[in-house]
C-alpha cells in the first residue's frame, strides 16, 4: 500500500509538471503576436524619429523623447525596443548607434524610473543598456551617476549588468567607482565575475588599470584578486608593480599568488629568482606558491630552472609534481636530460614524467601529415 502511495504521488507530480508545460507554451503563444504589434507600434515611432534627424534636426524634439519615455516605461515595450534594436537594424548598425547616442535624455530618465522598480526590471533595463549602447559613446554623467545606484541593490544579475553598462560606456572613473560599491556592498560577487566583466570594457585597458590599481588597497583581497587577474589578462606592462606587491609577505595569499600567475604569462627576469625560491620551498603549508611558481618557471627556459623542476618532480605533494612535468614539457625537455629521474628511484617522479612524455610524443603524431 506504502508504494502504490508513492507511485500515485509521483504520477500526480508528473502530470502536473505536463500541466505546467502545456499552460507556459500556451501563455507564449498567446504573447507572441502582442509582442509583434509592440514591436510594429515602436518602429513606426522609430522611422519618425530617423526622419526627423536625417532632416537636419539635431537632437529628437522634447516631446518625442518625453513619449519615447512613457512607451518605454512599461516592460513590455522595452522589451519589444531591445529586440527592434537586435533585428530591425540588421546591416544598418552605423544609424541605430546614431540614434541611441540621440537618445540619452530617454535613457536617462528611463534610469531614474527603473530605479525604483523591483530587481529584476531594473537588471533587464541595464541589460539593455549593457547589449546594445554603441561601444566607447561615453554616457551622460548624470546617468552613469544613477547607474552607479544600480549596484546597491541587493541582486547579482542586476549589478553585473551594471557593471557589463558602464564598461561598455568606457569611462575609467566612473567604472573603478562600481568596482568599489560592489567590493562595500554585502551581496558578494565572484572574482571571476569581476573579472570577466572588466574583460568586456570598450575603453583603453590601460586608463582603467592604472586607475584600479591606485585603488587597489582599498579593495578587500577578493576584489584584489579579481582586479590582478583582469590586468594578468589584458596587459604585460605591469611587472614592476606585480614584482613589489610579490614580496610583500604580509600580501593576502591569493594576491601573490595571482602576481606569480602573471610572471607565468609574462616572463621577467627580476622576478626568477623569487619564483626560483617558491619552487624549492617545501614547507607543506606553502604548497599552493610551490605548485603555482613551478607552472610559472615554464616560461624561463634556463638550465637552473630545469633543474629545480626536477627537484620538484621528487615532492610528496601530488599537484607540484604534476605542475613540474607540465612544465618540463613546455620547455620540451629531451629524455637525455631527464634520464637521471627515468633511472631513479622514485617511482612517482618517473610515472609523472612518462605521462607527460607519452602525451607530448601522441600529439607530434597527431600533427605529423598523413
């Protein structure tokens, strides 16, 4: 009886689960031809506006804007102007991007009303701004300013959003403040988050570095390593700087870690000897500088640093000999140097390396041509 009861329950829940279905397909569909008379209704409102600027008017009349903003106002119909924006420029993307750049005022005062709204409206009005504002058309301050209390509330889609905005507007200033009220705020955002949304910035990378990286104590370590690795990614001109916060050991753990990841990417001389000593340190607490100086010391090929990634190759801890073979394979190290460590004694360093050898030897098979 206990199990026929359970296999009603679950019988129960499936047919409701198909209910659910069925009512969501039909609700769309019915959406469907409202969404295309929105659509229809804004760009007849959209030709008069390109006709007006293309007969000599310099900005849209304040009536116009001020009816734009009504429309636009409800959801629906901001809906509908994204995807207008998405589909009917197609070929045509040099007159929409002089046409949003009219529309700042609208934008504007869009910003100040979807403030106030829930969450995820005003995450879906910045989306907007964020998929289709012309990339490097600095903003109005006053809107980036509203912007700016966008990254207050308490909803991640909408401060990321915000933030992919301001990147796309490419004004430095006012992105290092976002990058500051999300590092305040009590909503915490991935470091890898962070960092992909700087990736998307359409301004000079270097501007928004330098600006960041005067910023950076005042940052918490979490929003330092996101930073760190954003510069790791967009630039090589930063070694000096990387090289100083490096032998701060009073540096968080995870920033110097992300400074010997950046002397990964970027070889720099000054910098070997101190990865050369993280790579020796076999203290077991300081395994993670180890491990991420010996991926690093792939770069530097010198006959010291090949022979302290051998030495890393008899560690008792797993990822630093792996990290060792890795790197003695990026340096295409020939079997004659390594055939003290095939001959050895140590079972798990001569494992590691044959690995590592093998699949270096399938992948020139592979590219030989047939």
């Amino acid at each position: 009886m206990r199990m026929e009861l359970i296999l009603y329950f679950y019988g129960a829940v499936c047919v409701c689960m198909i209910l659910f279905n069925i009512c969501y397909t039909l609700s769309l569909r019915r959406r469907a031809p409202r969404m295309a008379r929105r659509m229809k209704k804004l760009a007849k409102v959209t030709r008069g506006h390109l006709a007006l600027l293309a007969g000599g008017q310099q900005r849209l009349p304040p009536g116009e804007a001020a009816r734009l903003s009504r429309l636009l106002g409800r959801r629906w119909n901001l809906m509908a102007f994204y995807r207008l924006l998405q589909q009917g420029f197609q070929g045509q993307e040099a007159a929409r991007d002089a046409y949003l750049a009219q529309l700042q005022p609208v934008f504007l005062s869009l910003a100040m009303g979807y403030l106030r709204r829930e969450p995820m409206q005003a995450s879906y009005f910045v989306y907007v701004l964020a998929q289709c504002w012309p990339p490097r058309l600095t903003a109005t301050e006053a809107l980036q300013q509203v912007l700016l209390d966008y990254l207050r509330k308490d909803n991640l889609y909408c401060r990321l959003n915000t933030m992919k905005a301001l990147c796309r507007f490419g004004s430095p200033a006012y992105l290092v403040q976002a990058v500051q009220i999300q590092d305040d705020g009590v909503l915490v955002t991935h470091e890898k988050l962070v960092t992909e949304t700087l990736l998307t910035y359409t301004g000079d990378h270097q501007q928004l570095i330098a600006a960041l990286w005067d910023r950076l104590d005042r940052f918490t370590p979490h929003t330092q390593l996101a930073v760190l690795n954003y510069i790791r990614f967009r630039s090589g001109q930063w070694c000096r700087q990387m090289l100083a916060l490096l032998v701060q050991e009073d540096r968080d753990k995870e920033t110097r870690l992300a400074a010997i990841r950046y002397f990964g990417r970027y070889p720099y001389p000054p910098a070997l000897d101190h990865l050369l000593a993280f790579a020796r340190d076999r203290t077991p607490e300081r395994w993670a500088y180890a491990t991420v100086a010996v991926a690093a010391l792939a770069r530097y090929p010198e006959p010291r640093v090949v022979n302290t990634l051998k030495q890393a190759l008899h560690s008792g801890n797993w990822y630093i000999r792996s990290a060792a073979a890795q790197s003695l394979d990026e340096q295409h190290a020939e079997y004659h140097q390594l055939l003290d460590i095939m001959a050895g004694n140590d079972r798990y360093a001569r494992e590691m390396i044959t690995y590592h050898l093998q699949i270096r030897q399938l992948r020139q098979e592979e590219a030989r041509p047939e």
